[in-house]
C-alpha cells in the first residue's frame, strides 16, 4: 500500500526524474561510448529523446536511430538530414529535418514506417526550411524551424510564422518559449506568440537554454554566459559556471531532474551543476569523452545522460554509485591501493606512489591532479596507515611515507602486505613474511618468520595468535603463532580445495572467507575446512576491477577504493539513488522464422509454413544492465531458468497456434509479462484438403484391392485348376512311365527269354550240324570203304556204282540248316553291317551274329568246328576290318553301334 502510494504521489508530481539530495563530486560517472561505426555510421547527432519503455531515438544526419542497450536501428525518412525528434511513445514518433517534417509508426515487424506532414515538400521556395526542434503540447505537435512554426492537431497544420528568425526554442514545465534573432524572446500561448522580453539595446543574444530559479528565468546563452531576467531586466550573473560557460561556448542544454542541470559546449565538453550554479562535474576528452563538441543532451528516466557528439555518442549512468578515473593522459596508469590520511591522498599504482590533495580528484576541475612521490617509481602493491604512520608495500622494499617523501625500512625487497600484530609488523614479501619491530620512534627489521616460505601476498588475523596466509599457486597456511613470531601449529590447505582462480582471501562477521572467480568458501572453525557458500555481489555493475587480491579499500565513510585496469574507481557509499521507483518495462524487439540458413522477419501471430517451424525471438528490458531473462512456452508450468541472454531460440515446433510469454528481473524486480503469439501452418500433407484427398485414396486403394483380389482370387483358382489338371496329368504319365517301365521289364524280360532260346537253339542247331558232320563222315568212310571194294574186281561193278553213286548224292548235299536260320534270324543286322563294312565275308558276318549273341570263342570254335585259339585269330581280324582299338569291346560295339 504505502508503495502504492509512492507511485501515485511521483505520478501526479509528473515523470520527471530527480536526483538524490547528495551526487557524488568525485571521479567520472560511469561512461559508455559509441563509435560512428557502431550506429551504422550515420552521421552526427542532433537530438536525442526516451521513450517511455526506455527505448532511445535519435535524429542523426541519415535517419532516425534507435538503441535498445544492445542493438541500434536505423530508419531512413526524409531526404535531407533529421534535425530533431519528439517521442510520444514507443509507436509513435514525430522527426523534423531539412525541408521536411514528418511522422514515424511502428510497423507489425517492430520496425518503423515514415510519413511526410510537410506541406511544401514540390513547391519552389525561396528559403530553405530546416526543423531543428520537435515539440508535444498537450495533443498538439509543435515543428520549429527558423522562419516558421507549425501545429499539428487532429490532423490538421497551422503555421505561424517567426517575428523576424528562430534562433532556438526551448520547453520549461509545459510551456514553449522561442528566441527570435532581433526581437527577444518569446512565448507561446494558444497559436500565438507573446513576447516575454525585448533584447537590450546593443545586445544581440544567441539563448541556448533556459531555465527556472526562485528568482525568475534564467537564460543560457551560447556565447555570453548566464543571463538573468527579473521583473522585466535581464542582467548577466557573474559566477564561475557563467564565466566557464562563456569560454566553453554552449550549444546544447539540459535539465536533470528538479536540481541538476547539463550543458553542452563546443569546445569543453560537458558540466553539470546543480541549482546554484556549482560545477559538480566538468567531463571532457581528458577524462573519456570522444569528442569536446557536444551538440545534442537528454536525460532518461533511467538516469543516464546522453550525449550526441561531433564524433560518436556517450551516455553518462547518473544513478549509478561508481565514479571512475581512467588515465587517458598517461599520468599514473593502473591503480592498486590507495589510502587517505586527513585529506592527503595516496594512490599506489604500477608506476610508483601519487599524491594529491583529496579536493583535486574532484570532477570538476579539467583533468585529475596527481604527482608521483620521489623515489616511489615501481610497482606499489599495499598502502596502510599503523599508529598514524603510513607504510608502503613497494617491489624494492618496506618504506615509511612522510607525505611526500618515502624512507625506506632494510629488510626484504618485494612486500605485498603490510599487517599490524601485538606492536609488530608482519611484512608478506616475495618469499615469506619478514618481521618489523619499532624502537623509539624508529621501525627497523627484526627476523624473518620461520616455516613459511613463498610469495605471501594476503596475512590476515582470524583471532589472537591465529594467522592467515594466502599464497598464490601453492594454497591457504593457517598457523598459530607462539611468543617468539613463529608457527608452532601449521594447517595447508592446497590450491585445488577451491575450484577457480584468484582467490582472495577476507575476513567478515561470518569467519573467515575465500573467494575465487567462481565460487565463495567460508572457514569452518569446528571442522576444520572450507564450505562452498553463495558468492557475494560486492563488485556487481563493477567493468574492469582487477582480479584475486586487488579488492578494496575504504577511504572514509563516503568513498571506497576499487581497483581498474588503467586507472581507479570510487564507490559513494552513501544514498545516491532516484527518490522515484523506475518502471521497467520488456519489450519484443524482433522475431525471426528461420531453417537451415534461411531466415524471415515475421509478425506476432503471423502465419508461418511448417517449413520455418523454427523461431528465435529476442525480447529486451531497454537499456537496462544486470536484466535476467526466461520465458514460458504454452501452459507449461514451470518458466525456464532465469539467464542474461535475451534471445531465445524454438526448434520444432509443431503445427498450430503457441503462445509464448517472456518476462524478466531487472534489480530483483520482476516486470510484466509480454507474449508472442504464433501460429505454425500444417505441412501440406495435413491440411484439410490433403485429408480429404486421403480419404478417397483410402477408399481408392479398398476398391482396388477388392478388385485386385478379386482377380488374384479368380487367377489363384484357374491356377489351382491347373495345378491339378498338371497334377493329375503328371500322375497319368507316371502311371504311363510305369506301365512303360513294366512293359520294358516284360519285355526285357522276354528279350532275355528269347536270346537264352536262340542262344540254345544256336548251339542245338550247332550240335546238329555236327551230328549231321559226322554222318558225313561216315559216308565218306563208307564211301572209302567202297572205293576199295571197287577197286577188287571181284564185286559187282553195277552195285557198286549205285552204290557210289547214292553216296555221292548224300555227299553233294551239304547240310546249310545252320547258315540259313543264323541269316534268316540276323538278316537286318547283317545288312547294316554291309553297309558299314562292305569288305566282311559271310563268314564274318557269321562270327559277328555269334558275337552279338553273346557266345564266347569256345563256343564258337565248337559251333564252328575249329580249335580255340582260331576263334581269337578270327576274332583279331574282325577287329581290324571293324577298325576298333583294342580296348573297345566286340560285344559292346555289335549290340550298341550297329
């Protein structure tokens, strides 16, 4: 409730930012630069101004720019350079340029769409106009340029024109004032122009600002300082700043908050002061700035001063408690100590031991007063003040600072921590601790510890006689030390008990503690050993403090030392934060559709193919730092885990709609939640058409199949019906081949019959024939027999001869019963051996018969009627006139080949 009511207390106040009773005076503001090349080289900038979401625009001289705190844009409008800008919104904004004016809407791809209001763009004229300054009065816009002023209400223009010539125009409060080259200033009230005062006679002002005190207006020339108007007078005021301000020459100006004011200069660079016209900060190219030309400021309501420049842009983070002071002259180089002794200042750094007075690093003075100490050149590690004496821990040596003279302590050289111990000083040096004693008003070197060896860059007091030492590369030695200053009991605690590098160690209302770069340990007393615990955010919003042992030191009860490369920073440790709580708001910069290397820019809710199913979105708290990210996809219910990173990556998605809702956390303070909506395209094999087309190939393929099986089932039974007719037919000429093997064996078996028969009737006939032989020999016995009784005389000659004569008739008629039943019997085979062989006898072709009917040679010779060994001679020649080789087989070769 009572934050409720702080809110609306700051809003009915108005949107103005203020700063804390108290601005730190010392160091630099922390700085950020911005090169040309990084805003797309688009020339110098001419004006600056804030959206309520925090977005920066500028009219640059090639368009309208626009920087979130990560990414600059640019817009191209009109033809000639942009002048000015007035942002009504972050969808909405008004640019004057040369000869033109004009209006810029936000696009559905976040970008920004130009329209010209100019009414006299193609029209000839004989002056030029160009708009330098962009205003919103109530729901009007005001456009100014030289010659004219014109109003742009519900879409309609009214032009005014200048008394003589615009020099500058300027908004206090709500009201518009214009300056007029001879006629004096003016005001602006309902399309009018009222004259606030006439410039005195012989002075011709070039105002470059103006401003309310308890006294009236006071007004800011370029050229002549601070002028005053009261009860109708204008007098110059005769102060420092109205002096610098003269010398500088303005050229632009800036209110911050109700009691801080910002001028521009051409060639000083920047000042800030407060109500009363103190300089509080005087920054220029000694002390960061690219350019000592500033030409365009705004202040944001997140704090930051903006400075467009001759050369690049440069914000200043007003909020922040960090003041820095970088040596860009070269002066004393890094800072790693310091120490403030009343209002002496003590800068140790790489180069030697600086002095200075406590009031010269204030910023309002050109560049930082500093001088190195004779005899100091070196590296400085450590700076402490014992019993109101300050001492030095310097690369040569242990030395005593008298302000600004250094006597050196003998001993040894290399001392990285001084530390105080029951009227002692412990010295950690390059290799050990060396032990200093005080006689009289005299420190002089006692002994060097025993025990402890190695570079001892940290000594610390846990409690009484308890000692820490830190040393680098080797670990953590916790010793208790007896009355003679040396280590009775010893505990190492190695490097690797903690994960990181540069551990530093301290000493807080905890215990003792480590700190590495990535995670923080506290000593437990009780058992001995270090627990990892959160890390501590001392240093957070902290660029370029040095690492491990170079912490920091407090000064006072204002201001806290931190090492920095090239330089130092300080911390103002008391309230300098806005008395008005920020309102921080995330927006959705850009959303891409990408696959593979192809990427589109496309709209919230805009229909994607599901080809570009991929989308990275990038979504951003505007020039905020320290801004934690996550988001949450559909009704998931867990967010993703808070990261820095504020691009987000969705591969895969599926088709149809997704909403994505991102937030963030900018100092623990949780903004609103913006979402994306997206809506993914099915692939076009499941949209509704490609559905419907499924279902009637579905329906296509049933018909078919049906069809096709019906075919199959009709093919498969003709196949069937073949199959068995081959079956059946197979079976019958099996059945055939079976009867035709029984038939063969019938007949084989006859075949064999009948040979056995003609073999036997062969040698029945054979033995006839030689039955029928020997009855021939008997009658040609008897025949002999005959002859002889013939031959006697005495035996009738008629009987005898008849006798002979019937004998003789037996004789003549030879017995051929064998011969012609062996012809008729091998009549075809005989003649196709005629054939083959025509030079065979019948007697051959006998042998051949007897041969094929398988008689061997003892039968033949016995058929034959002739020794054995005559059957193998005929045998022989029956081979030759056959031409067979003598392993070819006579049997073989008369039933096969012939």
């Amino acid at each position: 409730m009572k934050k409720t009511v702080v809110y609306l207390i700051l809003f009915l106040w108005g949107t103005l930012v203020t700063f804390a009773q108290i601005i730190p005076e010392k160091g630099v503001p922390l700085l950020e630069n911005f090169t040309p090349l990084q805003y797309q080289n688009k020339g110098k900038i001419w004006d600056i101004k804030t959206a309520p979401n925090g977005m920066v625009y500028m009219a640059a001289d090639k368009g309208l720019l626009e920087y979130d705190g990560k990414t600059w844009n640019s817009f191209k409008g009109s033809n000639g350079f942009t002048r000015s800008v007035q942002v009504v919104n972050d969808s909405l904004i008004f640019t004057g340029s040369d000869l033109d004016f004009g209006i810029w809407k936000k696009n559905k791809f976040q970008g920004f769409d130009y329209s010209s209001l100019y009414p006299f763009q193609e029209v000839v004229q004989e002056i030029s106009e160009e708009f330098w300054d962009v205003y919103q009065l109530g729901e009007a816009i005001i456009f100014v340029s030289f010659q004219n002023i014109y109003i742009y209400q519900n879409e309609q223009l009214v032009k005014t024109a200048a008394p003589s010539r615009f020099t500058g125009s300027f908004q206090i409060n709500g009201t518009l004032y214009l300056a007029d080259e001879k006629n004096g200033l003016y005001v602006f009230d309902n399309y009018s122009l009222q004259q606030v005062f006439d410039f005195p006679d012989n002075l011709n002002l070039e105002i470059g600002g103006i401003y309310e005190n308890e006294n009236g207006l006071v007004i800011v020339t370029r050229n002549r300082g601070l002028y005053q108007f009261v009860s109708g007078r204008l007098s110059r005021l005769e102060n420092e700043l109205s002096a610098n301000l003269e010398t500088a020459k303005v050229f632009s100006f800036e209110q911050l908050g109700e009691k801080h004011f910002a001028f521009g200069t051409v060639l000083k660079g920047l000042y800030i002061t407060d109500f009363e016209g103190k300089i509080i900060h005087r920054i220029n190219r000694h002390k960061g700035l690219p350019s000592n030309t500033v030409l365009a400021l705004h202040y944001s309501r997140a704090g930051k001063l903006w400075l467009g420049m001759d050369y690049g842009v440069s914000s200043l983070n007003l909020q922040n408690n960090y003041s820095w002071f970088f040596d860009y002259r070269g002066d004393f180089g890094t800072g790693y100590t310091a120490l403030l002794k009343n209002s002496e200042y003590y800068l140790g750094t790489n180069q030697g031991l600086y002095h200075s007075d406590w009031e010269g690093l204030n910023n309002n003075l050109e560049f930082f007063k500093v001088q190195i100490i004779p005899e100091t050149e070196g590296q400085v590690w450590t700076l402490e003040n014992v019993d109101n004496t300050v001492f030095m821990g310097h690369d040569k040596g242990l030395f005593v600072v008298n302000k600004n003279s250094v006597e050196k302590i003998n001993g040894q050289e290399g001392v990285w921590s001084i530390l105080p111990y029951n009227g002692y000083l412990l010295a950690g040096n390059y290799n050990g601790i060396s032990i200093y004693q005080k006689q009289g008003n005299q420190w002089s070197y006692l002994k060097k510890m025993e025990l402890i060896l190695g570079s001892c860059n940290q000594l610390l007091i846990e409690k009484d006689n308890i000692l820490w030492v830190n040393i680098p590369n080797f670990g953590l030695i916790r010793a208790v030390l007896n009355d003679e200053l040396n280590p009775e009991e010893r505990i190492i605690f190695p490097e690797e008990d903690f994960e990181g590098n540069d551990a530093f160690l301290f000493k807080n209302e905890d215990g003792i503690q480590v700190l590495t770069d990535k995670f923080q340990y506290m000593f437990n007393a009780a058992e001995k050993e270090f627990l990892q615990v959160p890390q501590s955010k001392e240093t957070q919003g902290l660029k370029g403090v040095l690492p491990g042992i170079y912490k920091s030191v407090i000064l006072n009860s204002n201001y806290e030392f931190y090492p920095v490369y090239n330089g130092f920073a300080l911390k103002y440790l008391r309230n300098n934060e806005f008395s008005e709580p920020q309102d921080f708001t995330l927006s959705i910069r850009k959303i891409e559709a990408f696959r593979n290397r192809e990427e589109k820019v496309i709209s919230p809710g805009a229909e994607v193919p599901f080809p570009f199913n991929n989308f990275r979105i990038e979504c951003i708290v505007p020039n905020q730092e320290n801004v934690l990210y996550q988001y949450k996809l559909n009704d998931e219910t867990e967010w993703s885990d808070w990261i820095p990173d504020n691009t987000f990556d969705f591969v895969g998605l599926s088709p149809g709609e997704h909403e994505i809702r991102f937030r963030a956390s900018v100092q623990d303070e949780m903004t609103g939640e913006q979402s994306v909506l997206l809506n993914i395209f099915p692939p076009w094999y499941r949209t509704w058409y490609a559905y419907l087309f499924y279902v009637l190939l579905i329906f296509s393929i049933i018909f078919v199949i049906r069809t096709r099986h019906k075919k199959a089932l009709k093919k498969q039974k003709h196949k069937m019906l073949l199959k068995e007719q081959n079956a059946l037919r197979k079976q019958a000429e099996k059945h055939r081949q079976k009867l035709q093997q029984i038939e063969q064996e019938r007949l084989q078996e006859e075949y064999d019959q009948l040979k056995q028969q003609l073999k036997n009737k062969t040698i029945e006939l054979a033995n006839k024939a030689r039955d029928n032989e020997e009855k021939n020999r008997l009658i040609i016995s008897l025949k002999e027999t005959c002859e002889k009784a013939q031959k006697n005389p005495s035996i009738t000659k008629l009987k005898l001869a008849e006798m002979s004569r019937t004998l003789d008739s037996y004789l003549n008629v030879e017995d051929n019963t064998f011969e012609i039943q062996m012809d008729e019997l091998h009549q075809y085979f005989f003649k196709k051996l005629k054939e083959k062989f025509p030079g065979l006898s019948s007697n051959d072709l006998r042998l051949c018969a007897y041969l094929k009917i398988g008689l061997n040679s003892k039968e033949i010779a016995e058929i034959l009627n002739i020794q054995p060994s005559s059957s193998y001679i005929s045998r022989s020649r029956l081979r030759k006139k056959l031409n067979l080789n003598t392993d070819e087989d006579l049997y073989t070769f008369l039933n096969t080949r012939v």
